[in-house]
C-alpha cells in the first residue's frame, strides 16, 4: 500500500522540522557556523547554516554611503564608503560619503559670488 499524500506531506515535514528548528533558533548548534534565526539564502547565513564569504553583498540598510557585505561570519554588516551623494544642499558644494554619511562637502561652489545668498528678485 503506497502512502496517500497526505501521510507523504507529514513525513516530509517531520523530515525538515528539525533542521529548521535548529537554524532558526538563533544560537550555534553543533554542525553549524553561523546561525541568524532563518532558513533563508542570501542573508550572509545560508539555510544551512553556512555563512557567506567575506565581501559578498548584502541587503542593503538603504543608506547609500555604506556598502552592505557579509562579514564572513554570517552577518551583514554596513562599510563606510566614499562614494558620491548629495544631501540637497546647494551652497555646501558636490558631497562625498565619509564615515557611513553624506558628510564631506567640497564647500561652495559659488565662493566669491552671491549665489549663495541670492534672494529671488
Ligand atoms: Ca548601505
Ligand atoms: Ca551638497
């Protein structure tokens, strides 16, 4: 007598309860290395518990002035970067990333001008 599907469904469950109980519970258990409470890919700690090789991109923290990278040792970390942004402010200059924010300013463009304090005639 073949099992009916729905004796297949249960056996496949009671198959893969452990191994996502054991990788979602957030702590190291023996046979893994790394553990981020999931069983999803792609976050730095695979659903087997694998971290992800230093350097491999991440889910970005929505802040363009880090790059998000996995640590290698399973988590997604935000690095400082020094790339181009703009903070939308005008009289400050062209901005550059520094220290994980828009903060380096190249100062204003308009030096020795009054653009930067023009008033609309
Ligand atoms: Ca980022
Ligand atoms: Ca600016």
């Amino acid at each position: 007598m073949t099992p009916s599907a729905r004796e297949k469904r249960r056996r496949k469950w009671n198959e893969l309860r452990p191994a996502a109980r054991a990788a979602s519970s957030r702590s190291i258990d023996p046979g893994e290395t790394c553990d981020d409470g999931n069983v999803a890919d792609g976050d730095c700690c695979s659903a087997t518990c694998e971290p992800a090789d230093a350097g491999t991109a991440c889910a970005s923290d929505g802040n363009g002035c880090t790059d998000d990278v996995c640590d290698g040792g399973g988590s997604c970390v935000p690095l400082p970067n020094g790339a181009a942004c703009d903070d939308g402010v005008c009289c400050n200059g062209a901005d550059t990333c520094s220290g994980g924010s828009c903060a380096l300013h190249a100062g204003d463009p308009f030096a020795g001008g009054a653009a930067c304090n023009m008033v609309l005639q």
